[in-house]
C-alpha cells in the first residue's frame, strides 16, 4: 500500500495508523515475543449465573467435550459459536504457555467481563496479562503478533504491517 492513497472509510479510529508518529513506535524492538489475544465470546460473558466457562475451557480439553453441531451444518451451527470459540482459545493459550517462552496480553472484547479472565494471570506465572485498560492502539503498539478468532482487531494490525494469526481453522478435527 502506498501511504498517500491509504484510504479507510466508515471507521475513523483506523485513522490513528496513518500517523508518522505512530509508524515510528512500530519500530521499536523487544527481546522477547509478546503475542496480543483479542477475540470475542459475548455468549459466554453475559452468561447469568456462577460458570467461569474461561477458567473451566482452559483447564479442560476441547476433546473431552462433544461436537454439539450437525456435520452437515457445523460452520454455522454451536461449534462455531462463542463456547467453541473461547474453549479453543484458552486450549491455545494453555498450549503457547506449556511449549514456549513468549509473554501473552489479552484484550477482552467490549462486551467481556475481563474479571472472568483474571485467573490466566495466576495460571500461567503473570506470562499472561489481562489488559482492559489500554486503548487499542496502545494495544497494538505494545504486541508483535495478533492471535484472534474473526476479531476486527486483526486489520488493525494487518494496516500494520503486524501477523495476524486466526484459530478459525482449528474447529475442524481433520486439521
């Protein structure tokens, strides 16, 4: 993309990317990778009642649970829907803290209750930061790579030239 013909229309928080400014805090360097988390389940955090599915989907594997969606509808049946995808997340999340060194900041989504993911911090030895402070530029500045499930804060990130990687393609058992 060329700069001068950047034009991002119906969204003006994405004009933040455009900036000298910003572009030059990208550059900045870390010694160790820090992968930033941002999906959404808002099911399963406006859930009335005492389940912690975050705590209770991290501890537990996704296998150890039965595929609720007709085979021949499983795109766009419960599988695929926010108990799917917040179970897959906390698997990923268990599986970067068992198998590797990299620091984690989770950004809940607008609409979660981030005292719901507090506990990852404890779990996983303060590797995992629950962030809801922050804005999401600062979020981005602050993450070398984006792990997300359909999140629009993966273009952000892709406006910055930062790798975004989707667990879409984990529901499938045969991938």
């Amino acid at each position: 993309l060329v700069d001068e013909k950047l034009d991002i229309v119906g969204n003006p928080r994405l004009d933040i990317y455009k900036s000298i400014k910003f572009k030059q805090n990208l550059q900045k360097q870390k010694n160790k990778i820090t992968i930033g988390v941002a999906f959404s389940a808002k099911a399963v955090s406006s859930y009335y009642g005492g389940e912690n599915y975050a705590l209770n989907f991290y501890e537990s594997p996704m296998h150890s649970y039965p595929i609720l969606a007709n085979k021949k509808r499983g795109f766009e049946d419960i599988i695929w829907r926010d108990h799917a995808i917040l179970h897959k997340m906390m698997e990923c999340l268990n599986k970067i803290i068992l198998t590797t060194d990299f620091n984690i900041v989770l950004r809940p989504g607008p609409f979660e209750d981030y005292r719901k993911f507090l506990f990852l911090e404890k779990k996983s030895n303060f590797r995992i930061k629950v962030d809801y402070k922050s804005s999401l530029p600062e979020f981005v500045l602050n993450t070398d790579v984006l792990l997300t499930c359909w999140s629009t804060v993966g273009l952000e990130f892709l406006i910055c030239d930062k790798p975004v990687i989707s667990i879409a393609g984990l529901f499938d058992p045969d991938d």
